[in-house]
C-alpha cells in the first residue's frame, strides 16, 4: 500500500513537473516572437523571470506532492489536514519570497539603478525571509518534536523508530543551521549564493530521500525472517537459526555504509569535503579497496564456517537410516568448536593484514605468549593432552554414564579441556581431565545388573533361588525392559553367609545403560515372589541369648526397675503379670531399692 501511494505521488509530480516545463517552454518562445526580444536587459530580466519561475514551481510541485492538501490518501507525512496546509503555505511562502526577489528583483534592481542598492535590497530580503522562517520553525518546535515522538513510538521499525527519535531532538538544529548558512550565503555573495544553495539543497535533499528509500527497504529486510523447507530443517537443524543470524546483521552493516554514503554526500555537496577528488586519489581509492576486501573477507569467512558447520549438523541429525554414534556426535561437536577458533583466528589475522597491520609480529609474539602459558599454565597444558588422549582411546563419549573423579552422572558436554558430569541429584559438575585418573564407563558394549540378594538363615536356599528364576522369566515379559536382556540370569550360588542370613548372588547381562532399569523391573518381580512364598528378607535385628551352664540350666535374669514409681503409684501384682509367648514367667523378691 506505501508502495502505491508513493508511486501514485512520484506520478503526480512528475505531471506536474512535465506542466511547468510546458509553461517555461511556452514562455521562453513569447520571449523569442516579442519586439523587445531585441533588447538585451529586457531579454536577460525575462529569461530570469522564467529561470526563478521553473525554479520555485518545481519546489512548490515537491512541497505538493509531499504535503498533498487536497488529497489526504496520497500524503507521505502522517499529519492533519490543517498543518499540511500550513506548513505546505510556509514552503511556497519562503520559496516565491526568496526565489522571486533573488532571482528576479535584486537582478532587476541591479541592472536598472546600482549593484550597491541591489545588494542592500537582496540583504534586507534575505534577513525578512530568515527571521520569518525561525520565527515560524520556533514557535512550531514542541508541536513537531511531539509529532515525531508520537510516530516513533508507533512505528514497528525499529531503525526508522531510532530515526525518528533523533530527528525529534535535531530538527530544530538543523532547520536553524540550514537558514543560517543561507543568511550568511547570500550576504557573502548574493549573485552565486542562490545557485550554490540550491544545487546543494538539491544534492541532499535526493541523497536523503534515496538513502532513506534504501534504508526502509534494507529494515524491512533485516524484520523478514527466514523460513527453510521441513526437509532442509531435518538435514541441517541449525542452518535456518546461522541465517536469521547473519543475515539480518549483513543487512545492517550494510544499512550502516548506506547511512555513511548520505552523510558524505550531503558533505560533498555543501563543500565540507570534495568526495570525487577523494575517491579518485591514492588514499581514498586504498581506504575504499581495503573495505571491499574485509567486506569479502567476512563474507566468505561467514558463508565457510556456515557451510562447514552446516555439513557437521547434517552428520549429527538422528533422521535417516544411517544413526550417528555418540563418539561421532563427540568427535564431531568438537571438531566444530576447534573449526570455529581456526576460522575466527585466521579471518582476524587476514583482516587486520589487509588494514595495513603487520601481523608477522604479533604471530612471533603469540608463539611467545604460547611458551609462557606452556610454562605457566603446565595444568591447562595437562587438561588437553588428557582429553585428546581420553578422546582417541574412546574413553567416554556423551551421554554416558560414567564414574569419574568421584563422580557418578552422565556426560553432559565434553571440550578439549573439560567434561560436564549432570548427577543424579541434577548437579553440574565441570571436571577438568587432569583431575581424571580412572574413568568408569557403564554404557560401553553391554552392562550387568549385579545383585547381592539377603534370605533369611531360616529359608531354603533351593527355594530361594528357584523363586528368583521365576522372578526373572517375569521381568523377561516386563515390555519396558524384555529387549534389553541380552541373556539368561546367572546365580552362581550362595556368595556370603552373614548373622542376618546368607546371601545370593545374581548377574542379569543387558543392552548398555539399561542394567538400572532391569534392576528395578527385577527386584520388583523378586519382592512379589518372596512375599507370596512367604521368604524372609531380613533386616538388621539383636537376638538376646542366655548362656547356660554345663548342666544346661540358665542363671536367672534379674530385672530392676530404672526409676522409681511415682509416689502412691501401685505396685503390679504377681497375678496380673503374664509370660511373654516363648518365655516361662519368674517370680522375684521386691527390690529394696525400689521401696
């Protein structure tokens, strides 16, 4: 729709503009058939008649098309009906008072009477146009911050929000500034100032609406998200992430040179700087050849580490037939962090050889800061040569579950210095691999679920163990765990008899890393087996025992009281105390103690 209304405005002008030019030809053919076309003066003020005339209607036609007073759907400024008459009025205001008494009057004046009477009028035309126009743009200034605020706010760009935003704090600035250097312009020279401005008015006005175009679109872009096919999602998952990454920060640097090229253009064209002699000598041609090489550099350096780390994640994706091991997702993950370093290390020392650094010394010194930190970081030194030599005999790879350093989890992350243990209890532990003197892996090949089961010393052991076979052709129909049994149960017998009882020794052999679950799925089917045929699974227990003489009779067992009974509490009769089941009751004298 932004689209259409603006093409629909461009049209509009450019209509206009063909009408003035009829009219400035039609003029400029009455100057040529007229009697006093042979009169030089007469000549000259009508040819400037008609120079000022296609001058101020093309400037009046633009300050049309963009405040359109009597077409508010075609209006490129979002504001009220009432304010795009009076700023539009404002325009045609400053321009015909301006264009006309320069071009038209002070030439007259200067022709007729005296270039001293047609500087003072130009002058004095020039201070009345300039203290009108800060006039209006002062008293105007909160109304138009606010404006700009309110659209900043409203807007979903963010760079044309950031625009509009320091366009609310400088416009007073610059609209001051832009007076000011017409005031003192024209008073410097009035026969050539009115060229110089407006050429240079010209040059920035067409920069800033060009570089402005460039910058909306280029914004637009960066917003624009990308969207990859389902089956390039599968094959490269992180490829669509790298290019929503990379290319919305392309667009922005490339917006950023877009904003650099306008401001040296509207610098060029108010001569603060000469831009062609610039670009033309050796130094700037060198500046310009160095940016498009980094720009190349970068972009290469960008387009590899995404193709190659694209290549990586393809090997690591789980579709497919083909299912990449954990040593390969290992290996992998870190040749992709050891490519990254190699590719950021180099693309730095290219770009700062192309910007006119010598980077031989800064290699022979970092070959001498690498010795130190050999000598003084000898530990870090450790850590990778232990790693790489964990990684090359297969030590571990992630997600295994592994005893290290005293630390039983899964291996979480593993880098050329490090490994991540996740524990049970969800700790993070980062274990450096010179810490590592022994790794436990239980997810290599196979696994055991090992148990050491305790019957009470009363029980059959053929029972037991007969009840534990049955237990485990359960767990083989347990479908959370039947594929993970890689063979029968093994019992080598009685492993350990103990005072709580005698233990059993069991060995289930399963997929690696399921022996847990196994367990638990077995240890399940034992409980209800045991309890069913009634076998004791003991605890810890004390048994009193009385010793007994050679004769087989035992010594009495006396029975004091600790404390006292309370005062006036009854004693409990010989008739009320009763044997405990298995005990043969005794009778005792009182304690003296006790009365």
């Amino acid at each position: 729709m932004k689209l259409r209304k603006l093409v629909a405005v461009v049209v509009a002008f450019v209509v206009d503009v063909l009408v003035i030019v009829a009219a400035s030809l039609v003029g400029y053919m009455a100057i040529l058939a007229l009697p006093n076309a042979q009169v030089p003066t007469a000549t000259l003020l009508s040819m400037h008649f008609l120079t000022a005339f296609f001058a101020i209607e093309v400037v009046k036609a633009l300050s049309r098309g963009v405040f359109a007073t009597r077409y508010e759907q075609l209006r490129l400024i979002a504001i009220s009906d009432e304010s795009a008459v009076y700023w539009n009025r404002w325009v045609a205001t400053i321009v015909t008072a301006g264009g006309y008494g320069l071009m038209v009057a002070v030439p007259a004046i200067y022709r007729v009477f005296s270039p001293s009477l047609a500087n003072v009028l130009g002058a004095i035309l020039i201070l009345l146009v300039y203290i009108y126009a800060v006039r209006v743009l002062w008293r105007n200034r909160k109304a138009v911050s606010e404006a700009l605020l309110t659209k900043a706010e409203h807007t979903n760009n963010a760079f044309m929000g950031t625009v509009l935003r320091m366009g609310a704090r400088l416009w007073l600035w610059v609209a001051l500034l832009y007076f000011t250097v017409l005031f003192v312009v024209t008073q410097a020279d009035q026969q050539n100032a009115l060229g110089f401005m407006a050429n240079a008015s010209a040059q920035t006005v067409i920069a800033v609406v060009l570089g402005g175009l460039l910058s909306l679109f280029l914004s637009s872009m960066v917003t624009q998200r990308i969207y990859l096919p389902a089956h390039l999602n599968q094959s490269f998952p992180l490829l669509e992430v790298r290019l929503n990454s990379y290319i919305p920060a392309g667009l922005k640097i490339l917006r950023l040179f877009v904003v650099i090229g306008v401001l040296l253009s509207i610098f060029d064209a108010w001569q603060v700087l000469d831009l062609r002699s610039w670009l033309s000598s050796e130094r700037g041609l060198a500046i310009l050849n160095t940016i498009i090489r980094v720009g190349v550099i970068l972009i290469v350096s960008a387009l590899s580490w995404t193709f190659l780390a694209s290549l990586i994640e393809h090997r690591l994706a789980t579709s497919g037939e083909r299912m990449p091991t954990e040593r390969e997702k290992t290996l992998l993950l870190l040749f992709r962090n050891a490519l990254a370093i190699i590719i950021i290390t180099m693309t730095i020392l290219i770009v700062l050889s192309q910007v006119g650094i010598d980077i031989g010394p800064l290699i022979a010194g970092a070959g001498v800061i690498g010795l130190a930190i050999g000598f003084g970081a000898q530990k870090l030194v450790q850590d990778v040569i232990t790693g790489v030599f964990i990684q090359l005999e297969n030590g571990m790879n992630q997600n295994d579950v592994v005893e290290v350093a005293g630390l039983f989890g899964v291996v979480e992350k593993l880098t050329i210095r490090s490994v991540v243990i996740r524990t049970l209890d969800g700790g993070y532990h980062l274990v450096p691999f010179s810490s590592i003197d022994c790794v436990a892996n239980h997810t290599r090949d196979y696994g055991y679920h090992y148990g050491e089961y305790c019957i009470g010393l009363r029980e059959s052991v053929d029972d037991a163990i007969r009840h534990l076979y049955l237990a485990f052709e359960d767990t083989k129909k347990d479908p959370e765990v039947a594929n993970d049994i890689l063979e029968d149960i093994s019992i080598p017998g009685v492993s350990s008899i103990h005072r709580e009882g005698f233990n059993i020794r069991v060995l289930i052999k399963t997929t690696p890393g399921m022996q847990w679950a196994v367990q638990r799925s077995f240890n399940r089917f034992v409980k209800m087996h045991f309890d069913a045929a009634g076998i004791e699974l003991p605890y810890p227990q004390t048994v009193l025992h009385f010793g007994r003489d050679k004769n087989g009779y035992a010594a009495p067992a006396d029975l004091r009281m600790v404390e006292p009974l309370a005062e006036g509490a009854a004693r409990p009769s010989q008739d009320t105390i009763v044997a405990a089941p298995g005990q043969t009751l005794r009778s005792f004298p009182d304690d003296p103690q006790a009365k």
